[in-house]
C-alpha cells in the first residue's frame, strides 16, 4: 500500500540533502525503471501500475525486493515527470568512487556542469560513444537528481560517474588531456590521441584556470554562422563524434 | 513605470494564445535583450535597470521605443529566468513566411520537435553551423516562447523559421533530403550532396510517415556505445558538424 509516510519518503528523495542521508534516489518512467531493473545497481522499492506489471511481467519475478502496486493517479505526482502512468523505484547510490581507466580510450572531465538537462544529456552522450566514464568536479551538478536520472534515458545504469577535485585528480597524470576552448585547434582536422581525457567546462565560464593548466591540447569545434558558442552538452557531443571517427580510422 | 497593466500584459505573453492575438513575444536577460536591440526585430517596449543601462548606453540610445526603468526586484519575477535583473523587453513577432533557400545550402526540417529546450538549442546550432533556416511541422512547439528564446541564446535574432505543413512543403522538391535515423548510411561515409533538406524527427516517434516518404537519404549516426538513441538537438548538432566538414572539403 501507498502510506502517507512512503509518500513522504519518495518526495524527500527529491532533494539532494535527503539523497545523500538515505544513499536512495528515485528513478520514474517505464524506459528508466527497466533499464534500472536490468542493471547492477540496487533497486529497494518499485511502485508499479497494473499496466507496467502486465508488460513486464518476467522482468518483476525476477525482482527480490519491495514492490507496490499502485493506481496510474498515484503514480503522477509523486515524482518529477509530469505523467508517468508505469512505474517508479527507490535505489541504492553506488559508491563515489575511481573507475577503470584505460590510456587507449577516452574519458570526460566535467568542469562545473550546473544544468541537470546538461550532465543527464552528457551521460547518454558518453554512453552513446562508448566512454569509459565520467570525472566530475564537486560542483558539477548532482547525478542522482530526477532531471539527472531522467535526461540519461537510462544510460545512468551504464556510465560511471566520479565526483573529485580535478586538479588533485589531474596532477601528475601521463595522458593526454583535450580541453574544450572557443579558441583552439579544428577538431575537424586534429590529430587525436588514441585515448585521454575531454575537459568540457562550464555552462558560461567556460574551464577553470585551475583545470586549464593541466589541458595538453587545446581543441575547438569550427564555427561557420555567427553563435557566440555552442550548448556544452552539444559541444561534448560533436567532439566524441570528431574522436570515435578518428579512431575508427 | 511599471504599471499593474503592463505587468499583467507582459505576463499574458508567456501563454501562446496571447502572443498569437497581440503578435508580441518577451525576450529577457541581458545577452537576450542586446542581440534583440542589434537584430531587425521590432522592440515595442524594454524595461531595463540602471545597471543595464550604464552598461549598454550607447545601444539604448539609438532606441526609439518606450524604454522604462525598472529595480531588479521589480524585474524579477516578472518573466520566465530564475534571475533577470538587467533587462526584458516586449518584440514584435515576425510574419510566418517561406525564406531564401539555395540548393547549395543546408536547411533544417523539423518533424514535430516539442521540447521547448531543444527547439531553441537546435536554433543557436543551426546559427553556428548558418545553416538557411528551419522549416518547423506546425506541431513543432513555438518559437515564440519565453523557454525556446532563452535556449537560443540569442540565436533567434539569425536563423529563419517558418512553420508550415512538412508534406505540401517537400513535394515536388528537387533537392536531397536527408533523412535522422537509427538505421542509415553512417554519416562519416557518407558521401555528401552539397546542401539540401536536413530532416529531424521528433523525439520519441522519430520522423513520421508521412514525412518518411520524402527522405531521399537516410543517414545514422555511428553508435559506439549502449544507449538506445541521442538527444534531438545533440544528433542535430553531430550531423550538422559532419555535412559542413564534408563541404569545407
């Protein structure tokens, strides 16, 4: 059944003081809660709708953990999205910490990315493009956010991400280390590393002093019309394709 | 001053149904407001602060509208951003009508693109990439809206769009359409035509039928990774970034 304080419980997921006291956050929509079910993180509570149960039947038998049925009317509003009429989850945080990195592939370094449509977006990206995963600076934006979760499409359950002060992180390291610049070499016509770091920076500052002294290759996308810049999860977009196309060569 | 009446008024203009009746829409912030204030779009009214106007003096002055001076308490609130407290303005709408098109050239075509975010991120790249122009579904969400301006980041003021039925208008037409799919000639093969039609499909159902038939070729994006598709303005701005690189061959 659907308590009052299970309500509670789910809405207070919904900000980032109470995720990190409970290590849970909250993942809405039925592409979302599959891929979630389907992954290796841990899933506490599912609601589902009779219509979620129906469709994925073999996927929830396989599930061990709490599951509520629940009315499409409880469903919408309990979370962010504006409908969701299938399901909602309660999982387990993973741990913050180091990956598995390999000189020969590439690896983003998010400096200070505020906007969760941004990182959400970045993560795909990087899913998309095969990264090994995602360094981001204790102010880059928290994954574990709804609008975070949602703009992955799923792809959260794939990219690790780890939050660290990147000049620690940086320092001392051997390979190499493009940065994003409004000024630097056509990505178009660089040629690319096998594998390291992609530094992209903030929304409107752009990467750090800080971050900068450690960036081995400035590299920039060639503009042909007349905006200032372009979206930064736009930008990490169309430097991934620039440095998949050059190792497929 | 800033009157009961025209704060209402300026209010009114964040639903579509007022700005179609008064043909006004809002543009907000400071980057906004200047790209406005030097584009040929017709300001009819601008509320700014002292801090705005020290800094942009000699723009306001080649200004003819009515120009009200407002407190940034006051100007917060007043529109759609978290913080404004530099300038909005009210502009004139521009007429619904085809734009120049050459062949050699690439336009954008959007199938029923409905988040507002990804109309305007898909405007300021169409402006970094100077593609023609967009020709919009009449589906597509409006231009107008305060969430769309602000994506463009003053884009808006450059690029042409021009909503209209997608069927009537690609019948008959002569030039290549190039056609987003998950399945498709991968883009770093493709032997590019030199401009023509660049098709984006709409975010959960991809390009319709309808619209289908008109696609003379289909391309993808190669896919490296797991996740299931890429943002609509992301894979906009990685094909965009593909066909310029083959014209500036």
């Amino acid at each position: 059944m659907l308590t009052k304080a299970r309500i509670k419980y789910i809405k207070s997921l919904q900000l980032k003081k109470y995720r990190k006291q409970e290590q849970r956050f909250v993942v809405e929509g039925e592409k979302s809660v599959i891929e979630l079910l389907k992954s290796d993180f841990l899933t506490e509570m599912l609601l589902v709708t009779e219509a979620f149960q129906q469709r994925h039947s073999a996927l929830l038998k396989q599930f061990n953990g709490e599951c509520v049925m629940v009315k499409p009317s409880e469903l919408n509003g309990l979370g962010e999205l504006k409908t969701n009429e299938m399901a909602l989850a309660v999982a387990v945080m993973k741990e913050n910490k180091p990956f598995e990195m390999h000189a020969t592939k590439w690896t983003l370094v998010l400096d200070d990315i505020r906007d969760p449509g941004n990182l959400g977006t970045i993560i795909r990206i990087a899913d998309w493009y095969a990264l090994q995963g995602i360094i981001a600076s204790p102010e880059t934006t928290d994954l574990y956010s709804g609008k975070v979760i949602q703009a992955t499409m799923g792809s959260f359950t794939r990219v690790p991400v780890f939050y660290t002060s990147l000049p620690e992180f940086l320092h001392g390291n051997s390979v190499a280390v493009l940065g994003a610049f409004l000024q630097g070499e056509n990505i178009h016509h660089f040629a690319s590393p096998e594998g390291g770091f992609l530094v992209i920076g903030n929304e409107s500052a752009g990467i750090s002093h800080e971050v900068a002294r450690y960036v081995t290759h400035r590299v920039t996308i060639p503009r042909f019309g007349k905006a200032e810049s372009l979206n930064a999860a736009v930008a990490t977009a169309v430097l991934c394709d620039n440095l998949n196309r050059q190792s497929a060569r």
